[in-house]
C-alpha cells in the first residue's frame, strides 16, 4: 500500500543460524515543519528519517532489509557512521557516556563506543562511499510495490564480522531525506481549514502515522518475501522499538495512541548534525516498547496529531488583501444593484402632470361684471359672414 507510513524490517539469518535479537530505532525528524526557519536558511530543508539497528550477533546474520513506502534514490540515503563518530551525537542518541574510538580516515571499518573501560557497548559499521553515495556491493536499493527496499548487503555484514571479536552488539544507522510535497510523505499528513484564506491565523493540523511490520498494511509480496526470508534460519527477534519524532516547538501535541516515554527540549549543540540546520526550540517526544517475558515483539505502530498555530506577516498581509476585496466588490455590486433598481422603476411610478386647456377656462372680469357671451357673438358672426 503506497504512502499509508508502515515500514518493514527483518534479517535474512544464516543457514542453521543461531537465534539472536536486535533493536529498532526510528527517527522522524520535522524540520521542514517550520516555514519560519525554511524562509529564513539558505539550504534546502527536508524532513529526514533515521533507521538504527542494534543487532546482538551479527554473525548469525546474511543480509538485513527495510522496506520503505516511497520511492528514494541513492543520493537520498546517508550513513551516520561519521555523526556517532562525535561524542555529542553518540551520547545524545544512546544516552550514555561513551570512549570513542574511530576507524582509520579513508577506508572502511567500524566505530566502537565504550561505555566502561575495556567493555564495547556497540560498534558502528561504517559504510564505503562512492561518488553516487553509499556503494552498492554494501547496500543495495531496488524499487518495489511503490516504495523501496534497502538491503544491507553480506560485504557490510562481512565487514562488521571481521571486527566482532570481542563479541559486542553491530549497530547501522542510516538516514532517508523525504521529498517535499503533501503525496511525497508517507510518514506525515497536513489538514489545513478550508476557510484559511479568510481569517488572519488558523489551527493547522498535523499526524505522524508510523508504523512497523503491521501485516495487514503491508504489501502482500512484501509480506511474503519476509516470511520467505526468515525461514533460512534460526529466528531473529525483536527485543525492542524506539521512535523519536522531533517537531517544531510552537507545534502542541493534541493525541497520542500511547503516553510518551519521555520528551524534552532539543539542544542547539544539535545543529550541526544536519547540513541545513535545525529549528531553534525544537522539542523532542520519546516512544518505546520492549519485549516482555521472552515474547518478541511482532509490530509496532505509533499515531501521533499535532496542532499549530499558523500566523505570519505573509497570512496577514494576504487576508488583508482578500478582505478589502470582497469589500469593495461588495460597495460595486450594490451600486450596480442600485443604478439597474432605478432605472427600471421610474416610468411606473412617474406620471406627467396634466395640461391644461386654456380655450375652456373663463376667466372673470376684473370689475365683477358678468362676462359677455363670447360664444353667442362669434356665432353671429360666423352667420352674418356666410350670408
């Protein structure tokens, strides 16, 4: 199903593999959420996802896959191996102090994170970059049932086993840029208010929908091949789900499927960790589910609504515009209204006065004498005239 936010995440264990776990941590970062910060930046702002795996044994692994429910390319995809490589990232995403020690500048190789002296909390894979980004004999992306499926390929598998002596948890973690565009986000859907263009700020509002492994929104190939896939070997269990959005701070979380782990305000130490910047004041909000008496986990699913104030000079300016416009169509209309009304009432409720006849209007003498006979003399005349 295209755009409807569920991923998918399995391994493709070794044959006759032993069983093994793994964590999932997924980030959902909203930066493009703030049209303030996108006016104001002069790089490109988009929304990224970050998919993390913290797999227990690597050596009981071929190949991991993600299935996403949109269409990326290569240039999309970007390790974050050189980010944990920094102290301040590694500490922020694990919580915990960490001894870092990076692979040799240039080649492939492994980041270890040590949170006690001579313990290996996880090593982090990193990958080998070509000129058109990740190389693809370590991760493969091949388009599928309207989304895309990574898979991390047996040469990073391969490389990460060369450095698992001594035994520690293998950690990937790569991030997807999301194409702008209301239909281009499978993970975020905008309401705005159709009457938005006639107040001077509306409530605009938005969901995250995420959702893993959740088998009847999934794809019925991409169900299968999963089931196909983890039939090779021994199983490969869940053993917990992380998911992290952060969101612009004037955006106030409505309703959530479940309460949040815990949340808290961004640091701006965290600018640097994406090319274009973050939003100040951006808030972050924490969701987990672990597995419980041995039972794995199967799915995970996580709704999140958002609403925000919209109002700006912009929205102003054009809800100025629209309303002394509709009133001075309104003035227009109503003298035309006016002008039609009088024009086509005046000759049916004007009349022309009456004239008057002054051959048939006598006129009394002045002195109060009774008026000869006009009528009679000048018919006498008219008599005496023809004989």
């Amino acid at each position: 199903m295209q755009n409807n936010g569920t991923i998918a995440i399995w391994c493709v264990p070794k044959l006759n593999s032993t069983p093994t776990d793994l964590e999932v941590h997924f980030n959902y970062w909203r930066i493009a959420g703030d049209p303030d910060f996108t006016a104001k930046t002069k790089k490109t702002v988009e929304d990224f996802v970050e998919i993390g795996l913290l797999i227990t044994d690597i050596r009981q692994i071929e190949k991991i896959r993600v299935y996403l429910p949109t269409k990326i390319n290569r240039g999309m995809v970007e390790d974050c191996a050189p980010y944990l490589a920094q102290s301040q990232f590694a500490q922020g995403i694990f919580n915990e102090v960490f001894k870092i020690t990076a692979p040799v500048a240039g080649g492939t190789g492994c980041i270890e994170l040590n949170d006690k002296p001579n313990s290996v909390f996880c090593r982090v894979h990193s990958f080998a970059i070509g000129s058109q980004g990740i190389e693809p004999n370590e991760l493969e992306i091949a388009a599928q049932h309207d989304g895309t499926v990574l898979t991390i390929e047996r040469d990073a598998i391969q490389e990460a086993c060369n450095h698992a002596a001594p035994a520690a948890p293998s950690y990937f973690r790569l991030r997807i840029r999301l194409k702008a565009g209301r239909d281009e986000n499978p993970f975020v859907k905008v309401i705005r208010p159709l009457d938005r263009r006639f107040q001077s700020g509306f409530d605009e509002i938005e969901y995250i929908d995420f959702r893993m492994n959740e088998a009847r929104t999934l794809p019925a190939a991409i169900e299968q091949r999963m089931r196909n896939d983890r039939a090779r070997g021994g199983p490969v269990a869940f053993k917990l789900v992380a998911f992290l959005t952060a969101v612009p701070v004037h955006s106030e979380l409505s309703v959530s499927n479940t309460p949040s782990h815990k949340m808290r305000l961004l640091e701006q130490s965290w600018n640097s960790y994406v090319a274009s910047g973050i939003p100040e004041g951006m808030v972050v909000y924490h969701w987990k589910r672990e597995s419980r008496l041995g039972v794995p986990i199967s799915d995970f699913s996580a709704f999140v609504k958002l609403q925000t104030r919209r109002s700006s000079r912009k929205i102003l300016v054009a809800y100025l515009i629209i309303a002394f416009s509709f009133g001075l169509a309104g003035n227009l209309a109503a003298s035309l209204i006016q002008s039609l009304w009088d024009k086509s009432a005046t000759p049916a409720t004007l009349t022309k006065a009456p004239t008057v006849d002054r051959k048939s209007v006598s006129v009394p003498p002045a002195s109060g004498r009774p008026a000869k006979d006009d009528t009679r003399r000048d018919t006498a005349t008219v008599v005496g005239n023809q004989s």
